[in-house]
C-alpha cells in the first residue's frame, strides 16, 4: 500500500499507509499523494487531514530507493516531493496534520505543508 483516502462529513483524511517503511516517501507514495491532492483540490471540502498508519506518520524519504542512483536522480525526486508538498501548500480549505509518530527529514517537511 502506499496512501489512501477516505471521506467524513465533508473532510477528508488521507493516510499514509506503508508500515513496512515508516510509511517513507518513495516516489510510488509520491505519485499517490499527488493523484489524492488532485482529487480533493476539485471538491468543495470543509478540510482535509492527513495523517499517518501504524508507527509513524512519515519517515522521510525511502532510503532503499536511493541507493545506488546518481545525484541527478536524488535531485529529480527531491523536486518531485516539493512540488507535492506546494500543491499540498496551495489548496483552497483547510489542511492539518495529525503526526501519531515519528516524522522525519521529509515527513517533517510534508507535516509542515499544511496549514496545521
């Protein structure tokens, strides 16, 4: 698994859902979350919480991901999770953050992309 999303009286609770990594930004997480913001920017929401499954909320970026990739592809990804995070950033109703657990490097920053 990587995100999913779920609907509660006009809010929605996107959760990283990846507990064999620390629910880790590796660029499947990435793509998901993008696709989950897409969605949610074109609905008339009240807010949209995201949030973390089992022991942490995000650990950052997938270390086994970056192994062995040249310093163009750490570079590519890095740009690929700011644009989430401005997208996270620039939508129209409220965004929080639940941190249940560890958030690291880059779950940090995705933590810091909403408005609480």
């Amino acid at each position: 698994m990587s995100a999913k999303i779920r609907y509660e009286d006009n809010i929605a609770i996107i959760i990283l859902d990846c507990p064999e990594a620390r629910n880790a930004l590796n660029l499947h997480m990435i793509e998901k979350l993008q696709a989950i913001v897409a969605e949610i920017s074109l609905l008339n929401l009240r807010a949209a919480i995201f949030t973390g499954a089992d022991q942490a909320f995000c650990a950052g970026a997938d270390i086994t991901e970056l192994r062995n990739k040249s310093p163009e592809k750490h570079l590519n990804k890095i740009q690929i999770g700011q644009t989430l995070f401005q997208q996270i950033y620039k939508l129209k109703f409220l965004t929080l953050t639940c941190i249940n657990a560890m958030a690291l490097g880059g779950g940090m920053e995705l933590a810091l992309a909403k408005h609480i």
